[in-house]
C-alpha cells in the first residue's frame, strides 16, 4: 500500500518512540490452531505495533502463477465479510495509526501502529484478513491495476529498475527465486478467481503465521484478547508445500548486457552466498559491510573518492531463507569505461582474498555492526518485525538479543576464507548495464 504524507510523518513518529533496549523482553507461546504468537511489552510510549508475518513469499509461488504473494499484500487490504470494501485503512487512520505491508522472496509481513488504546482494532483486523478476507474477481481486477501501476513505476519507468530482476534470473535455473518478487502480469491476467482463492486458503492460515506484538500492552490482557479473536479460526486442512534448496550451484561465470533507459553505464556483480542464518553468511555480511558502508569503506575510497570512476558503488547481502547473492553494482562516471568500474571493484575483492583486514578496519567493522545491530531494535515497530523474522527464518525469537554474538565470533580469517570461498569469478553474474542509444547505435 501506499502511504500519505500524513501517514508517513505518523510512521516516522512511531518508528522512533522507543528507545533501544539492552535486552528485549518477550513472551511466546502456540495457540491451538497453530498460530505462533510473540508479546513483547514496552510502556515507553502509549503505543503498539500488531503485526502477522505469514510464510508466504514468492518463493512459494507457483511457476506458472507468479506475483501471488506480492498480489495478496495489496488484495488483501480489499475488506472482509465484516469489513466494507476499502474501508480497512480507515479504521486505523480514523484512530490515529497508519498500516502498511511488505512482501520479499519468503515471507508476507502486515502491521498497524495504533495508539496502545486501540490494541482490540488492530487484532480484529488481523483476525478478519486471516478468516474473512474477500478474495472475489472484484477486487482482483482493482489491485491488478494497481499492481501494473507499481510495476511500470518501480520497475520499467525506474532507471536501473530490473537489476534485481535481471540478476536473479540468471543466477537461478532451478529455484524459484528466478523469478521477482512483483511477478508476471501475465500470470496475474490468465490467473481464475478460483487460483486466488485457493492460494488465500492454503497459505493465510494461522498454522503458517506468526502474529507478533509489541509496545504498551498488558500481557495476560492481550492473551485474552487474543484467544478470543484468533482462537476461533480453525487451522490449515491442506498441507503447506515445502520449498527446497534444490538450486545447484554456479560453476562458471555468467555474463550479459542489457539496455535500458539511463545516461550513465553501471556494472551489476551477483555472487551467490549460503542462507541467511549460517556461519558464513554471518562473514558474508560482515565483508559486504566493509567493502560499501560508509565513506571509509573500500569501495568507496577507491572507485568514488580516488578513482573517481564511480558515481556510486555498493555491496549488499540478500540474506534469504534459502543460498541468496551478494549484490555489488556501481555506476559509472561520465567517460568511465565498465570493463575499468569492473576492474576495480574486482581488485578489492581480490585483496580481501590474500590478505587479512587489519585490526583498525576490523574494530571498526565491528563498531558498525554493534550499531546497526541496536538501531534495528530502537522502536516498537522494529521489534515486532524482528521478533517475528528471527522465528520465521531461523526458529529462534531470542536471536534479537544474541544474533550479534554471531556477528562478533566472525575472525578476520573467516572474511577472508569467504571472499575466496564464494567472491570469485565462476560463482557469479555479472551485467553490463548501458544506455538504450548505445544498442540502437550498434555498439
């Protein structure tokens, strides 16, 4: 969904109500219908954040219907049985909250933020998007066209728009995360209503969601709550098809160009990485981190400050569920040749390959990711999302408080052993992106 301006001074407001916390309290436990619920209580501010993460994400799609999840983010703000169409929103924005929604390769994630007096609203909506949802050719044809709205805005009018598109479908064969997450619109045009249907009732059931709350709520009061809202709905009858990690592995590497609509030429790397979760990619992310965040990474100095043959560059880790990549990409300077960008940037990988950072870059590495890692947990909104990702992708909500002992075990040994592990060339994708005229002209 998108949100007014209005909605997005809210939501910044919200966002930054709460303090970081050294430790995050929580309570879990299952209801009968197997809906994992996680309570964290704050009485910082008279606010709270109710949010369901359903399992569900574009991975889960079927190859001849993809865009489903992302389709179901927008769908299912149509109403319910109980709720008028189009009216969702406005229970929450007529009590001062703001809503939104998210969609990624693996998972579907809703939230209100309302003041702490309108907990009950937030969880009848919650309860009615999980039981009573309209799933009908009406609201289909609507959000189809906002969906093809979001696409031509995001993704075919947006310079640089399908990097991610564009690399993923060739870094995967095999698994679904080849196809985006938006999905075809082809898919969603040829889809019945009885596709939708039947995807709403396998996956939007509370054995395969996460309801997590956070903020100035009274525990044993919202388990009341709770149960009396959520309780009822009965559990999933079908089974919920697993995915497997089934994508064999790159084994040498994949080049292409393609021509969009931009001035500047870019280099586009993709390395695939292990899953989100793992002891490598907890190094991973760490070298990503060292190689593109902020002005004294090393990307940075070298194509941006010495160079000068970036106007940008940056590494960034997909920490999927299942083996993700590492996106590097960097747009040239006016006159800059890629093949020079390319060059560059593929040095500083291969020095983090034979030699170990020093001890300044590796205390300040670690300073970042310290930093980061509370930053994540300064508002209520960002706890209730945390909570409920750490138990979705790694099964344990408590990784809030201790994930950052992962990070920090890492060695400088173990950064270099993963640049030589998975930065090299037969383990990865890269594009040439360049100016639409340049293919028009024959270069």
């Amino acid at each position: 969904m998108n949100l007014s301006r209005f909605t997005l001074i809210l939501t910044t407001f919200f966002g930054l109500s709460c303090f970081a916390q050294n430790k995050i309290e929580f309570t879990e436990y299952d209801l009968e219908n197997g809906l994992h619920v996680i309570l964290h209580e704050d009485h910082t501010t008279p606010i709270v954040t109710v949010s369901v993460m359903y399992h569900v994400g574009s991975k889960n799609e079927n190859p001849d219907r993809t865009g489903f999840a992302h389709f179901f983010e927008h769908l299912l703000f149509e109403g319910s049985e109980n709720i008028p169409r189009g009216k969702f929103s406005e229970y929450v924005e007529n009590a001062g909250g703001v809503l939104n929604a998210n969609t990624s390769n693996d998972r579907t994630f809703y939230f209100e933020n309302l003041p702490s007096n309108m907990l009950e609203t937030g969880l009848w909506l919650e309860s009615e998007r999980m039981l009573h949802a309209k799933v009908d050719i009406k609201g289909v044809e609507t959000q189809r066209e906002v969906v093809k709205e979001e696409k031509r805005q995001r993704i075919d009018n947006q310079p640089y728009g399908s990097i991610v598109t564009e690399i993923m479908k060739r870094a995967y064969t095999v698994h679904p995360y080849r196809w985006p997450v938006i999905g075809s619109m082809e898919h969603l045009n040829a889809a019945q209503e009885e596709d939708y249907i039947d995807f709403y009732k396998k996956y939007y059931v509370p054995n395969n969601a996460i309801l997590s709350i956070a903020g100035d709520l009274d525990i044993e009061k919202t388990k009341a709550l709770i149960e009396a809202y959520f309780g009822p709905i009965p559990r999933g009858t079908g089974d919920i098809p697993t995915v497997e990690d089934a994508e064999p592995p790159l084994t040498q590497e994949i080049r292409d160009t393609v021509y969009d609509n931009i001035q500047l030429p870019a280099v586009v790397q993709a390395y695939r990485i292990p899953p989100n979760g793992t002891d490598d990619y907890y190094a991973v992310s760490m070298l990503a981190q060292l190689m593109s965040q902020g002005e004294s990474s090393r990307l940075q100095k070298k194509c941006v400050n010495e160079t000068q043959s970036a106007m940008f560059v940056g590494a960034f880790p997909f920490g999927l569920e299942h083996s993700g990549v590492t996106l590097s990409f960097g747009i040239c300077t006016n006159d800059t040749d890629p093949k020079d960008l390319e060059n560059e940037i593929n040095e500083e990988f291969e020095k983090l390959q034979l030699e170990l950072i020093s001890d300044k870059e590796f205390e300040k590495l670690k300073n970042q990711i310290e930093n980061d890692f509370v930053s994540s947990n300064s508002s209520i909104m960002g706890i209730a999302e945390s909570l409920a990702d750490y138990e979705m992708y790694l099964g344990d909500a408590n990784l809030i408080n201790t994930e950052i002992d992962r990070y920090l075990s890492v060695s400088k040994e173990d950064i270099q052993k993963v640049a030589s592990k998975y930065f090299v060339k037969d383990n990865r994708v890269v594009l040439y992106y360049l100016p639409i005229e340049e293919s028009e002209n024959g270069e």
